[in-house]
C-alpha cells in the first residue's frame, strides 16, 4: 500500500477535483430572464409561476402546487393551512436542518424530535409512534440527505391516529416512492429551491397537495388571504374571517429559473442516481465503509449530498471518523466533510428554550453523526464516472491504511 498523502506520500488525485460550478446556469434562460425583466410583469400570480407551480406538482404526481419565496415558510404554512397551533405537538426528526424544527414553534406549536433509522437516516416509523401523545397533531418527516423516508410506514401510522402528514421534500426533488412521487403521499409536500438544493432559484419553496380546499387555503395564507389566480388591484372573493395570512409570495423569475431546471429534472436525476449505485457497489467492496441506502422502496432517489459511513470497529485503534476525513481530503478529494455536526436541537442557530420542545429519542442519528457520517457534495455525482472512480480509489487506499 502507498504512502498516504496525509503522512507525506503523493496524492491519489494531484491536480485536484474537476467540478463543475453550482448550480450550473443556462445561456437560454438568461435571456429569457431579461425578456421578463422587460416585460415589466414580475410577480402576483403571473404566468410563468402559475405554469411551473402546475407542472412541478404534476411531475411529483401531486394536483396542486403553491409557490412560495422559500421552503421555510412552505413548512410553516402548511402547518397552519392543517390547523397547528397552540396546544399542539408535531413530530419531526432528531437529525434535520432547522428549520423543520422551527416551523411548529412559527404557529405556537412544540416540536417533538424523534430517532432515525441506521441504514436511511430518517424518521424511524417506530419512533414516530413511540412519541404519539393526544396533543400530536401532524408529523414532518424528512427524506434527508439521498434517502426518501418509510411513507408507507409512516402514514399508516398517521392514519391510525388522525395525525396530519407534511412531507419535508427539500432534499428529494423528482424522488419516486413505489413510482410515485414525494410530496404527494402526505396531505401536504413541502420543497425547497434554497442555493445548494437540487433545483434552485437562489430561494424558492413550493407546496404540493390533493385537495382542493387545502390548496386554497395554503395559496391564501401565503398571498395575504388573495384567492387563486387573483390581479392585483382587482377585486376577489375574501378570505375566510381570521385568516392569520402572510406574504410569502415568489416572484416570476425565480420560476422561469426552475422551470428549465425541471425540464431536465429526469434525466439530470438518473443520471446522479447512476453515479451513486457505482459508488454504492464499489464503496461497499471496501470493508468498514456503507452508504446511506436510498430507502425501502425508492424507486428514484435524488441526491442533496451522497452519505457514506465509516464503522468505528473496523479502524485500527486511535483512528476515528475525523482522521477518515482528513486522510480522504490529503488525497485530494476535496467536498467530502462531516456534514451537519450536531442534532438539530444543538446546532449553533437553534435558541430555543428547552422548555418550547422536547426530546424523546436520538441515539440512533447521534452515533450516526458523531462516529460514522461522510457526506459527499453532490457534485461528486452531478459530473462525469471518472469521479466517482477516483472516491473509489481513495477510499481503497485510506482504508488500506486504517482499517483493520
């Protein structure tokens, strides 16, 4: 085995990564943004959101879609287009960006953070039902990272209980569960178009759903109470009385942005799922390194990052995770990280008092992300074979060092 480059040996990749910019940007719809920008109409349910909030849900099987300035605030809104509030408790998962967390204490609910599964890293169904209390009013679970969470499991589970079932898709644009798309399983699908997502417009959020009154609902809430398809100035039925409604509207270039995006989002997702099956085979070979599996019956998995695990029990005594790490980047393969380092209840901009959550379970996701996570940036995936080829061969020599 050759010496690593972390002790002073050459790297396995000398020139460094060849990785595209991200997001990739596209020469045609530059020009269709200066169009726009001409046209002086820019935004209040104009043509180009409404095209793409339709053909968006469409595409992930869903009837209705309503689009948003960021997927923050479709979380939030769709917990009050469901009747969370006050009083009420919603069940989301331990390990998540904040703002999943966040959205319940927006409309005075509780979070309540739940264990993962070891192989997806999502909510554990188990978990979920484990924490149900008679407060319990919905439940938020996350296909994080590359793994679409047990939806079969989990809304049985809700439907059992009368629990409302929001569907956090941030991480899992064009994701197929058993054919069928996320966000269309829960009564309400929430995405995100935030920088570093899958698709992007910078910021940007949709909400996907079934039902006709609660896509009314969520469209007022998050047009300050306006119906469908309403002109600005023009007159239009009202909202319902008390409706605690927002401006959370997009606007018309954000939607021409996403639009080309989800016209290649098929293709651009099979080839990344190719990518990550390679890797997925070839990693596995390598003893004491697994991946994060895509989920029981994804049937297409988008990618926000490609997991891959370390087991503490095969490294040689004295190594752990982080010595992994830094050995992998001394080799050149930069943008492979520990991820989010902490729960979501201890990341540095979650302030929250104790006393507005709780905790019921964790110890799955914490040994998880304490001992055992790598996350590959997508652009591992997003670009040519010879990348993956290279992760491969470092990973070999690495390990060839520190495992046992």
């Amino acid at each position: 085995m050759s010496k690593l480059a972390i002790d002073g040996g050459n790297k396995v990749i000398a020139d460094g990564m060849n990785f595209e910019v991200w997001p990739p940007v596209c020469p045609e719809v530059a020009k269709k943004l200066c169009d726009l920008y001409m046209s002086h109409k820019w935004s209040f349910y104009c043509a180009e959101e409404l095209k793409f909030a339709e053909n968006f849900a469409k595409y992930h099987d869903a009837k209705f879609g309503t689009f948003m300035v960021n997927g923050t605030v479709t979380l939030e809104t769709a917990l009050r287009a469901l009747g969370v509030g006050p009083g009420d408790e919603v069940i989301v998962p331990s390990w998540t960006w904040m703002a999943t967390g966040m959205a319940p204490l927006y409309v005075g609910a509780t979070p309540v953070f739940v264990d993962g599964e070891k192989d997806t890293f999502c909510m554990d169904p188990a978990a979920f039902e484990a924490a149900i209390t008679p407060r319990t009013k919905a439940v938020i679970p996350v296909h994080l990272f590359g793994s679409i969470a047990d939806l079969d499991k989990i809304t049985a589970i809700a439907a059992k209980h009368g629990i409302k079932v929001i569907e956090d898709c941030a991480h899992a644009h064009g994701g197929k569960w058993n054919g069928k798309g996320v966000g269309s399983f829960g009564d309400v699908g929430s995405f995100s178009f935030q920088q570093s997502k899958i698709m992007t417009a910078g910021e940007g959020g949709l909400c996907t759903c079934n039902d006709e009154n609660l896509y009314d609902l969520i469209g007022r809430y998050s047009h300050i109470g306006y119906g469908l398809g309403s002109k600005q100035g023009k007159p239009s039925t009202p909202p319902p009385t008390d409706l605690d409604s927002r401006n959370y509207r997009g606007t018309e270039f954000q939607a021409v942005i996403l639009q080309e995006q989800l016209d290649r989002l098929e293709a651009d997702s099979k080839h990344r799922q190719d990518n990550a099956n390679y890797l997925r085979a070839e990693l596995g070979k390598i003893p004491g390194i697994s991946t994060q599996k895509p989920g029981r019956c994804a049937t297409m998995q988008n990618y926000y990052v490609f997991g891959i695990t370390v087991d503490p029990a095969m490294l040689k005594p004295g190594k752990t995770k982080a010595d992994v790490i830094a050995a992998v980047n001394a080799e050149g393969a930069t943008e492979i990280f520990a991820g989010w380092g902490e729960v979501t209840y201890r990341q540095r901009l979650w302030q929250v008092s104790p006393e507005r959550y709780r905790v019921e379970s964790f110890e799955t996701v914490a040994d998880i992300i304490y001992n055992r996570i790598m996350l590959a940036d997508i652009r591992w995936i997003n670009g040519d074979r010879s990348n993956c080829e290279k992760m491969v061969e470092v990973f070999n020599k690495v390990m060839g060092e520190y495992g046992i």
